[in-house]
C-alpha cells in the first residue's frame, strides 16, 4: 500500500513538472510582426522544438491543443498563425481564409516561426521539427522542403499537389527531414496512388520516410469536431505514432 502511494505521489510530480505553459509571442516575418503561442515544459531545458501549423481553420482551440499536448511530451511549441487572427467558424469561411494567404508569405512565416524557435534559449537549436494537419500538412511538407536544418516533420493528411512533386526529384531530394505521413485512404481529395509515387520518390533517393493510410478513415479523422469523419481509434493510433517518431527523432 505504501509503495503504491508513493508511486502515485511521484506521478503527480512527474506531471506537475511536465505541464506545460504558454504564452504569447510576436516575431518578425520580413516587415510584418506576426502572431504565435508558445507551449513550454517546466524545467530549464534546452529542449527540442516543434513549429505546430494549423488547418485551413485557423489557430483555433483544438490546434492549440495538439500544441500543448505535445509540450507535455517534453518539446517547445510554436503554434503559428497564417491568418493574421482570423480564425473560420464555417467551410466558407476557411476556404477564403485559406485562398487568402499569399504562398510567398506564408512560406517566409514558415521560416520566420523555424528562426524563431531556434533563437529560444530554452529550444535544442539542432532538434526542431514540424507537424500540420490539412492545409498545415502542405505547409509542414513545404517546410521539409525550404528548411534544410529541419530534423522531422509530420504531415497528417496534408493537401499538397503530391502527384508533381513525385515527378521534381530536385525539388524531393531538398527534403533532409525525416518523414511520418498520416493519410486517410478514404480521403476524396488526397489519392492514395499519388501519395505512394510520392513516398517510392522519397524512398528511392535515400530519404528517411514512414507512411500510414488508414483504410476506412478520410480527411481530418484526427479532429474530432469533425463530427461525421472523427475515428478515435485511428486518431488515437496516430497520436501514439507521432508522439513515438518524435521522440525516436527528435529527442536522440
């Protein structure tokens, strides 16, 4: 019985410890200040980072989240913000959001958010990594591929014109991250054979690659206010694989 109370106590403090706080940052991206959250673990650090990059929704209160959720894992977040604060409550709505946002901006906030982990004196400069989901899943596969000092990167069913990209081996052979595709085989606007193109690419030129098509899941079937394709088995097995791939890549 004591030893069973002392196990608990020791639990708790462990959580206690890793709870994470936030905060929010400004950060220069070329002549505008843009907006972000950062999680952190208690303790000094250094720790790895990882730039979190939302859907075509916006940053809203899932994406945070999954931010600080993964902080409690033991990394320093950036949540970043594309839409300059703006944040869809309707399909509509995100779809403008989402065909609003200039690409060469957003791929120098890309970098911007990146920089700025890095220049955190709590960050493991050598250890950041990337996750998105969605529209932030292209964005992450874009960061993999304009940031070569990226370690590992996420990218859960990202929207990205995969079957071009497959056939740039230039524009692949960037890619120095190690990968964890998450895609739904169900996914209307994500075919499975473009992403295996994509994925015998990476393969044949060396890359480090790992990817995961659910057979009976769709788009965003980790979210689960996606009320008709949400599959809590297979998002919560995709959480254990990031949580797994981050630690085995980032925390080495």
């Amino acid at each position: 019985m004591k030893s069973a109370l002392v196990c608990c106590v020791l639990l708790l403090l462990n959580i206690a410890v890793l709870a994470a706080t936030s905060k929010d940052v400004t950060y220069k991206s070329g002549d505008d200040s843009v907006h972000g959250i950062v999680y952190a673990p208690g303790g000094k650090g250094p720790f790895p980072g990882i730039v979190v990059i939302h859907e075509y929704w916006g940053l809203n209160d899932w994406v945070k989240e999954q931010a600080s959720k993964l902080a409690d894992q033991g990394y320093v977040t950036l949540a970043i913000d594309l839409y300059r604060g703006k944040v869809a409550t309707t399909p509509n709505e995100a779809h403008e959001f989402m065909g609003g946002v200039p690409q060469d901006r957003a791929k120098r906030d890309l970098e911007a958010a990146f920089n700025f982990l890095q220049s955190q004196p709590n960050v493991k400069k050598t250890r950041i990594g990337a996750i998105g989901w969605c529209m932030g899943g292209g964005y992450a596969l874009q960061l993999a591929i304009d940031e070569p000092k990226l370690v590992a990167d996420v990218i859960n069913y990202g929207v990205y014109d995969y079957a071009s990209l497959a056939k740039n081996p230039a524009e692949v052979k960037k890619v120095d991250a190690s990968i964890l595709g998450i895609y739904g085989a169900q996914d209307r606007g994500i075919p499975t054979d473009d992403l295996r193109k994509f994925w015998e690419e990476l393969k044949n030129l060396g890359k480090k690659a790992d990817f995961s098509i659910y057979p009976d899941a769709g788009h965003a079937f980790e979210n689960p206010n996606n009320k008709e394709g949400y599959r809590p088995k297979d998002a919560q097995d995709a959480w254990n694989k990031t949580v797994g791939f981050f630690a085995s890549t980032l925390k080495k």
